[in-house]
C-alpha cells in the first residue's frame, strides 16, 4: 500500500483556503513536503484539520496545495470519538514526550498535565514541545481528531474539575479494596458522557491527595500486580481504555 502523506493544518486556515481551492504552506510546512517527503508537483497530500475532516489535495508547481478537483472541495468528515477519553498523568523528568506520543496513537482525546505533590523538581513541563509531538503522531497516525492538551494543573484543582457525569478513575497502587481496571472496564457496558484515568507521580500519591480524590468521587483502580512507572502505567491505562471504547460501541 502506497504511503500516505498527511498535513495538520488548523481549521482557521482550511476555511479561508476552501473559498480559493487553495492552501498556502508556511515555510516549515514547505520544507517537510519538499524536503523531508521528497514530493514534486502533482504528489497527493492528504490534510486534515484536527476536527474531523480530511481534504484531497496535490502539490502544484507554485509550492502550495491546490484542493482535488476530482473529490470536490467538500471534505470527508468523521464525528468525534464517544465517549471522549481523557489522560491526566503527573509531570516527570523522563518519559513525557513518549507518553504524548503514544497517548494520541492509542486514541486518547485530551491530555490534562499535573503537579502532583511529589512530581520531583526535575520535572518538565514543555507544551509547545508536546505540541510539535502530537502534531507529528496526528499525522503519523491517521487520525482525524487531534487531542486537546490542557494547560498544567495542581492536583488540589484537578480533582473537581472533571464533571461528575464522567467515569472518573485514579490509578493506585497496594490498594487491595479497588478493582482492577479491565475488571471494571468488563462490566461497564454503557458509555458515559466522557471517562478520565489519573496517573500519579513516580513517587506514589500522597494519602492527602488520595482522600481529596476520593471526596470529589474519583474511583481507585489497580492496573496489575506489578509497581509500574508512571509512563508505562500511562500506556497501559490509555491501552485498556481505548480497547474498551471501541469493544462497547462494536456491540
């Protein structure tokens, strides 16, 4: 199968573009086409907007993307993914920016950063650097919905931020009385108006946290027998969840 080439570009741009039959590249946009994909005139790219839709376009010889003709100008358009599920994960020193990237290749729909009580003073917080990773995995990926990434919070403001019509879950550890998460997934057959999983800090959550969490309604779960990293623990919990989506709205 020939590869696909895909373009993330914002909604703003495609609907002034629609009216012309034409996308303008920035300078960056034109380099990786040219550049980096090696593509000459009349190449196809596909672009996608981030929000559902996919435009066929070529390469024309003056550098920009002209609409295909053949498929109209009108895009192919998906609705979004139900239930929308969330990832909120701990800040840490290393792993972030593979979490990011796996995160939107699994399917997750928003992406919450946290300052969790015992995230170590290395850790970094670096949006416009994850932002450039879920740019190129949405376009790597083939999705047609890009993740939201939400601005950093503390943990005392993020437990009462999510509604509580969501299927609210915080991963824990040693906790014999919380059910594991696939045991959970497996008798959850509804879907709830949207579903977040919580990852603590390498250092564990703090018995403060774990009681505000569990004030505000967030239901504990255990994802093995094993201590995990928070990355791998991340992965883990968006793989499960994600399976689970998919598996309740094929039945």
């Amino acid at each position: 199968m020939a590869e696909r080439r895909r373009l993330l570009i914002e909604p703003a741009r495609l609907r002034s573009a629609q009216a012309l039959s034409r996308i303008g590249l920035t300078v960056a946009e034109a380099r990786y086409l040219k550049r980096v994909l090696r593509l000459r005139p009349g190449a196809e790219v596909h672009v996608v907007s981030g929000c559902g839709q996919l435009f066929s376009t070529r390469l024309t010889t003056e550098g920009d993307l002209a609409l295909d003709s053949e498929l109209g100008a009108l895009p192919y358009t998906v609705a979004a993914p139900h239930p929308p599920l969330g990832l909120a994960v701990s800040l840490m020193r290393r792993g972030m920016d593979e979490v990011m990237r796996m995160a939107c290749e699994l399917g997750v729909d928003r992406l919450q950063p946290l300052q969790a009580q015992r995230c170590v003073p290395q850790a970094e917080y670096r949006p416009d650097r994850w932002g450039v990773i879920l740019r190129e995995a949405v376009e790597q990926c083939e999705r047609l919905w890009a993740p939201e990434l939400l601005p950093v919070l503390s943990t005392d403001d993020w437990w009462g931020n999510p509604s509580a019509e969501h299927l609210r879950l915080i991963a824990v550890t040693r906790d014999q009385a919380c059910s594991d998460l696939s045991t959970l997934l497996a008798v959850t057959k509804s879907l709830p108006d949207g579903c977040w999983i919580t990852i603590g800090p390498e250092g564990g959550w703090t018995s403060a946290e774990l009681l505000s969490a569990a004030e505000a309604g967030w239901c504990g779960v255990g994802l093995g027998d094993t201590i995990l990293r928070s990355s791998t623990a991340a992965v883990a919990a968006t793989t499960a969840l994600c399976s689970w989506r998919r598996e309740v709205q094929r039945s």
